[in-house]
C-alpha cells in the first residue's frame, strides 16, 4: 500500500501558520504603499493579497477603505482579526483564501497591494481585477540581493526589470529597483517596488 503524497497546498499552510504564530512579527505595511500612499485615492475598495498579517491592509482601513485581506495561512488571519476588532475596524474582512485556487474576480478593486508574494501567472488576473482607474502597488524581492533575506529558490525572485514587464499593460508610476549600486548600506535593497495604474 503505497503512502499519499502531501497536499502541497496544506504544506504551505502549516509553514505560513508556523511562521505568522511567532508573537514577535508585527504587522506592517510595505514600504511601497507607505512611501505612494499620496497617489491613493480618497476612497473605495481595496485587497492585500497574500497579506499575512495585514500591515497593508490595517494601514488601508485606517485610511477610510473597505478592504479584503486574503491569506491562506488561519493563525495570520486570525491574528489580523485581532488586530481588526482591537482598532474597531469594521471595513476589514480578513479571509482565509488560497488566492491561486480563488483569485480575485474582474474590475473589484480601486486598489491591489501585493507585497512578498511571487505568483507570475497570476498577475494578468490581478491587472483584470483592478477597475479602470485602479493601482496596484507591488514589492517583492529581487535575484539581485545585498542581504540573505527572503527566499533562497531563485523562482520565487525577479530578475533584473522583470516587475515592469509583468505589468507592461498599466502605466507605470513609481518603480525602483536599485540593485548593488552605490552604497549598499542604504537604500531599498533586496526588492523591487511598483505602483502602476489601469
């Protein structure tokens, strides 16, 4: 009798739940959403996708959004339900979604933030879920490092320029992407940062 084998979805349930049950993680917005949050409109209707433990979408809510907070791991949801109900606010809905298996539907969001996710087949349905108008704000790391941090697969970082081109249909607004140059000390290293509108 032969032994089944994993769910890989379910593997990476237990490492994002093991992970998000440290007390020590904090949530936290993206530096990319903190740095454009004066391109953001004044309201609508907003997603943190793959959100951990909310930080962007806390930050979203408190600015007057209805938001969606998917992640496919229940301790960080329930951890951001906490953190929801603690600040009273009522506009977050935090969800436990496997946002490959249930992406979003078409033109249901004024505002995407994406930030430590890396799913490349799944940005032309992230592009179809924005309304006309709408931004997506995205970061995530880079082949290019300066520091260990983050994934060590290759496949879950962009190559050099790559964020520009999955979302060459928007017009982009914000990009930065510095690489190893200069002084590595300071600066946004490790990571590349989008802001780019429908």
């Amino acid at each position: 009798m032969s032994q089944q084998e994993p769910d890989p979805t379910q593997q990476l349930r237990i490492k994002w739940d093991q992970r998000y049950a440290d007390a020590e993680k904090v949530a936290r917005p993206a530096e990319v959403l903190l740095s454009n949050a004066h391109l953001l409109p004044e309201q609508g209707s907003a997603l943190d996708l793959a959100c951990g433990l909310g930080g962007n979408a806390l930050f979203l809510a408190q600015r007057g959004f209805t938001v969606e907070a998917w992640d496919l791991s229940s301790v960080a949801i329930q951890r951001l339900v906490q953190a929801a109900g603690q600040l009273k606010l009522n506009n977050l809905h935090a969800r436990v979604r496997d946002v490959e298996g249930q992406p979003p539907q078409t033109e249901q969001f004024d505002v995407i933030v994406v930030s430590y996710f890396l799913e490349r087949s799944l940005i032309p349905t992230l592009i179809q879920a924005l309304k006309p108008g709408g931004l997506v704000f995205y970061q995530t790391f880079t082949r290019q490092a300066v520091s260990s941090e983050g994934p060590q697969n290759p496949a879950f970082r962009l190559a050099d320029q790559e964020l520009l081109q999955l979302f060459s249909q928007l017009q982009v607004c914000v990009y930065r992407e510095e690489g190893r140059l200069g002084d590595l000390s300071l600066g946004s290293r490790d990571v590349a940062m989008l802001v780019a509108q429908k």
